[in-house]
C-alpha cells in the first residue's frame, strides 16, 4: 500500500484542507461499551430468514443480516436471546440489484476513471464516490431506514478496503476518500451514536482514519495456507492486533476452506472465526 504523507494537501467538496487538520476536527466515537470484544462467535446470511433460520440465529452473539429483507418484529425476535444484530450497508460500491437503492444514486456519486464508471461484472456493481456529499446522505439515510429504524444493534460497512485496493497508487485521492468515509462514519455517530460500526476490510485505512469509529474489523479470506507464512498478511496480523489492544477493536476472520486449521490459527490471535464454505446466502 502507498505511503500517505501526514502533510498532504487534498481537495474534498471544493474546498482545501491539510489533512492531519481534518482529522483531528473528527469526533471519535464512543468505545465505553466495547459491545464486540466479548464476541465468541458469528455468523454472516444475506438471504431472506425462514423461522428456523430465525429460531437458529438466537445461538450466535451476533449476526450479520442484509436488513432489506427483514423487519423490525424479526429484529427484535433475533436479540430477545442476547444476539446483537448488525445491519449491511454496501459503502463504496452501489449494487444493481437493490434496485430502491440505486435509483437514488446520480452520476456523480459514482466514481469516474478514463472517462467512465468503475463497474465489477462478479457483483454487478459499481464503484462509488465516498468524496461526494449527495452519496454520503444517500448513505446515511439508507443507514437510517435498514438499520436504525429496524432496531439493529449495529452497522456492517462492506466493501471499505476498495479505499485501499482501486485508490493505494494515487495519494490524492486515496487520502480524500479516507478523509470522506471517516466524515461518514462520524455522521452515523453522531444521528445514531448507538449504533456499533464493523468494517469490511481496509486495514490501512483502519490504521489511518477510521479507527476511532469502529468497533470491528472484518477480514475475508482468512485460510490458513494463505496466512501463516505470508509476509503481508503476518503484517497486517500484528498492526490489527496492536490497534485491538489499543482501541479495543475486534477482529472477526472468516474463511471459505482448512476450517479446522484457519479456526486454530485465527483463536491463536485473539481473533473470532466464520467459516463460510458455501457464501452468505446459504443457512448451513
């Protein structure tokens, strides 16, 4: 990943801030509770519930449920066992198929490249503009409607760590965008200061900016045979375990294979473990 210059000068809704400046003007959230810290285990399901599925969600700590599809009577009938339950929200791509959501996006809230959108064919989607204040709102409202008014204990933010992947090799950019998705999270606390923020990915912009706001980060991909002895990866092992113990921020792996193995190495560092072998549409 690129190295960002604390000194940088960007421009952001046309206007020029320093960036360290920036920063420092964001209210850190509240961490007094630290509702993630005592997870011992979670589950992921983006599909609409049935009532065993319902019935079967009361085993975990938390869940992680795309909202649209559930409303605030089956919420609440998740938590009465203790569950917490966290609500999705997509925060740098727009998805087609949440069709109710996508009519609201104009074109200049998505992010433009040589001339055109940015369009990723596996998730028919497309890449947004967290720099721009129209989307943020849009966001933030969507915020409100799926997650907020159905009762969830908190947010999941996928798709952070396009921050890091599409931007790391413009500093300009990546460090508007940083500053923008950090402004969003704070406008979340701020409207619902009690709603808990899990991030998708972006360790670097965890490390840069939105620390202060989230109470979780997720880490996809986790299987053993991919991590143990990669250099990166041990990295970024040790920078998300010093960030645990200095901002009481849960890591949460998930692998889709080597359960038995990406289980162990995962607990091994203090992290709690999902494995997923067949997607998160798939109750199993």
């Amino acid at each position: 990943m690129g190295i960002i210059s604390q000194k940088m000068i960007f421009v952001t809704n046309f206007s020029v801030f320093f960036y360290k400046s920036f920063l420092m003007k964001l209210k850190p959230a509240s961490h007094s509770a630290f509702p993630l810290l005592k997870v011992k285990n979670y589950k992921i399901f983006y599909d609409s519930p049935n009532k065993n599925i319902l019935r079967e969600m009361k085993n975990y700590d938390v869940v992680i449920i795309e909202p649209v599809y559930y409303s605030r009577q089956q919420v609440k009938a998740i938590q009465r066992a203790g569950t917490k339950v966290y609500g999705y929200i997509n925060a740098m791509e727009a998805d087609r198929w949440n069709e109710a959501l996508y009519a609201q996006m104009e074109e200049k809230d998505f992010f433009h490249r040589n001339g055109g959108r940015v369009y990723y064919k596996q998730w028919d989607s497309y890449l947004m503009n967290m720099d721009e204040v129209h989307y943020r709102q849009v966001l933030l409202n969507e915020v409100t409607k799926q997650v907020y008014s159905k009762g969830c204990d908190g947010v999941f933010l996928d798709t952070v760590g396009n921050i890091d992947d599409e931007h790391e090799n413009d500093p300009e950019i990546i460090s508007t965008q940083r500053a923008a998705v950090a402004s969003f999270m704070q406008s979340i606390k701020d409207k619902h200061p009690q709603l808990a923020i899990i991030q998708n990915w972006g360790f670097d912009t965890l490390s840069a900016v939105t620390y202060p706001f989230v109470n979780g980060i997720m880490w996809e991909g986790f299987e053993y045979s991919s991590i143990a002895g990669d250099e990166w990866a041990q990295q970024k092992i040790a920078k998300l375990k010093k960030l645990r113990k200095k901002h009481k921020i849960q890591v949460l792996t998930v692998s889709g294979r080597e359960e038995k193995e990406s289980r162990q190495y995962a607990e091994l560092h203090g992290f709690c473990h999902f494995h997923s072998p067949h997607g998160y549409n798939v109750w199993e």
